[in-house]
C-alpha cells in the first residue's frame, strides 16, 4: 500500500500565518484601496473639461459605490462592451444612476476612454 499511495511520506500543510498578521495585512490593503479610490474622486471632481469626466459625474449618484465597483471588478477594463455590460447590469447598486442605459455609443466610448485612464 505504501508503494501505491506513498502513505509514510506524510501531507503537506499549506502555509500558515498567524491570525493577528492576516488582520494587520487586510487592514493594510483596504487602506490603500480607500486611499486609492479618494485620490481618483479628487481627480474625477476637479475635472471641469474632459467629456468623460462630466459624464461620469452626470450618470453616477455615488462616485464613490461607481469608482469602487470599477476597482473590484477589474475585467470591466478588457474592453468597451464589457464595460458596457457590467455598468448596464445593476447599474444602482453600482452607484450609476438608472438613466445610463441612455448613453449613446459616442458617449459610452467617451466614458470609457476616460476611465481607462484614469482608473
């Protein structure tokens, strides 16, 4: 039996840390995340000219629930249409406003090239 299933080479154990490391560490990540996001809102609230700056400010009743689903759903940034699609998807809970399923494609285009730069 040892032969077939290697029985007294023993198991690996994954690698441990202790829990008040794990908690350190998770506090750590989400400030800078937080830090992250409050820089980009800063960035997107001063922006008084690019069209897809207004836009954004114009969609969106929450910079803050739009700029964080952005940064937790990363594939948004694959392409337009799924950047499309995932704002069109429960757009309220994202922190957009309801009418974005209003925007032309010039718009959503104008919209996402901002993003893309900005995020």
């Amino acid at each position: 039996m040892d032969k077939t299933y290697s029985l007294s080479s023993g198991v690996k154990q994954p690698a441990q840390i202790p829990v008040t490391m794990s908690v350190e560490k998770i506090i750590s990540e989400n400030i800078q995340t937080s830090e992250k996001i409050k820089s980009i809102i800063d960035e997107i609230q001063n922006n008084k000219t690019d069209k897809g700056a207004l836009i954004l400010k114009d969609i969106s009743y929450d910079l803050n629930k739009s700029i964080t689903a952005l940064i937790n759903y990363p594939k948004w940034n694959e392409n337009e249409s799924v950047f499309v699609k995932f704002v069109e998807t429960s757009p309220v809970q994202k922190g957009f406003k309801s009418d974005a399923f209003n925007l032309s494609s010039e718009q959503w285009s104008l919209l996402y090239q901002f993003l893309k730069t900005t995020i």
